[in-house]
C-alpha cells in the first residue's frame, strides 16, 4: 500500500513539473497595429525628420492594398511639411487628402495576411516657414477592406529660427607694465526664437594671445559660447590681448564670427564682427 502511495505521489509531482512551466510562461503580447517612431524628437524650422511606422495585421483575415499612413494634430502634417523620401514601401508614397483638403501622408505596403507586419520610413522636409509648437503623430493601416482605428504616437517639436547678431568692439587698457586690449563680444538674438546657444570665435593675429574668464583662448583662437538667451536680449563674453613694444607700428585685425548656434540662425549678414587696431606705443593704441 505504502509503495502505492508513494508511485502515485512520484507521478504527481512529475506531472507537476511539465505543467507548472506551461502556466507561468507568459502568453504572447498581441502587437500593436500602428508602432510610430521618430528619429529625432525636434526639428529646426527648414530641417527634416524621419518617421518610421510598422503596421500589424493582428485579425484572422488579409488586408487587401494595406497602406500606412501617418497624420499630426494639432496642425495637419502636409501644411508644414512635405514627403521628401519614403523607404520599405511597396509603391509610390502620396498624400492623404480628406474634405478638409490634405490630411496626412501614406506608404502602401501591400496585402498583409492575419499576423502579418510591414516596415517604412518617411523622410519629412520642415517648411522654413513652418510655425514653431508641438505635433503629436498619429497612425493609421488602411486597407481596401479594413481600417484600423487612430493610433497615437510620440510627439515632435518645430523649433523656429534664431538670428543670432554678432558685434565685437575693443577697448585699449593702458599702461607701462602690461598694456592690453580687452574685447567684448556681443551676441543679440533678433528671433523669432529663442536662441539655445551660440559659438562665436574669434582668431588671433600671429604672435599674440588672449586671456579671458568667460571663454577658451586655446590653439591661437578665442572661443565664446552664449548659453540660452531670450528673444531681444543679449549677452557678452570678454576677452583680452596682451600688447609689447614689438606690436608698435603693427595693425592688427580681430574678426569674431558666429561658428554655430541652436536653433537655426536665418540672417548670415551679422554673423561677424571686426575691429582694426594699431598699437602707437605702449601708452597709446587705437580702435576702428
């Protein structure tokens, strides 16, 4: 009886085995039909974007001429933005129109059966003049016998354009044991955006080098970063140059140039600044 028992207790326990690991495995998560993602979650005014979107047909049957497609709220995305590329599709991308007029943009991707998913990826041109705010995306698998409902996805910020206005001026400090100049350069941001940062750098004449608490004077090159400045406002950097009695009778040119900035800086016209100065003596220099 004794051996019964424990025959039926080593059956239980193997059959334990086999199905406890069938109730814990986790059952499969159904995808959903529209994935979206951005290659970058901002762009410039002027810039582009890539949105790539992976459709999935999660029914029993086939969707004959499936289709993603892609729109913005709270402005509609082709009223800023145009198709510039479209990859992974299985024809010619297009716009999506509705009575409001363009609507959206889509990628055939051809019939999918039960299960079945499709990848593309399109490439947006931000207008130049696109307005700066937020969009959320939202997706959508079409098809000539189905279509899915809206899917939200990740929202993407227009950043607007920044002009960014450089003026160096100088400012002899003179004297008979270390005559100097000093620099001030001045970066106003015109807009219509605020201006995240700059990079203004000015080069050295040969022979010559600078010293500064606000920005690097490495390499022969005095380097300024602005850091965030608001639209109408401005800020300066300060920097200065040593000048001896070999510098007599040299003029000397220092142009600052604005190398960088976030966002984009539509004006090019003011990106530089330049002062000619010539040392007299060492109690006597002059700027223009």
């Amino acid at each position: 009886m004794r051996s019964l028992r424990h025959h039926l207790l080593a059956v239980a326990a193997a059959v334990a085995m086999v199905v406890s690991p069938l109730l814990s495995a986790p059952a499969s998560a159904t995808p959903p039909e529209v994935a979206i993602s951005l290659s970058s979650p901002q762009v410039d005014v002027g810039g582009s974007v890539t949105v790539t979107a992976t459709v999935t047909n999660v029914n029993g049957f086939t969707i004959l001429g499936a289709a993603a497609r892609i729109y913005t709220d709270p402005v509609r995305l082709p009223s800023y933005a145009s198709l510039a590329g479209c990859t992974g599709a299985a024809g010619p991308c297009g716009t999506v129109s509705d009575a409001g007029g363009p609507a959206g943009f889509e990628a055939p991707v051809g019939s999918l059966s039960g299960g079945a998913s499709a990848t593309v990826t399109f490439t947006l041109a931000i207008a130049a003049d696109a307005e700066p705010g937020e969009r959320t995306f939202r997706g959508e698998l079409r098809g000539s016998n189905y279509a899915s409902e809206m899917v939200p996805g990740p929202v993407l910020t227009v950043v607007g354009q920044a002009d960014a206005a450089v003026r160096l001026t100088a400012a002899p400090k003179l004297g008979l044991l270390i005559p100097k100049i000093e620099f001030t350069v001045r970066v106003t941001d015109n807009g219509p955006a605020a201006l995240r940062d700059a990079t203004v750098t000015t080069p050295l004449p040969g022979g010559l080098s600078a010293t500064s608490a606000d920005c690097a004077t490495g390499g022969g090159t005095v380097t300024c970063h602005t850091g965030p400045v608001a639209v109408g406002g401005a800020v300066t950097r300060k920097f200065s140059v040593a000048v001896g009695l070999l510098s007599i009778g040299v003029p000397y040119t220092f142009t600052a140039t604005r190398t960088a900035s976030d966002p984009v800086d539509p004006v090019s016209g003011n990106d530089s600044s330049q002062v000619r100065c010539t040392v007299v003596s060492v109690v006597l220099v002059t700027c223009t």
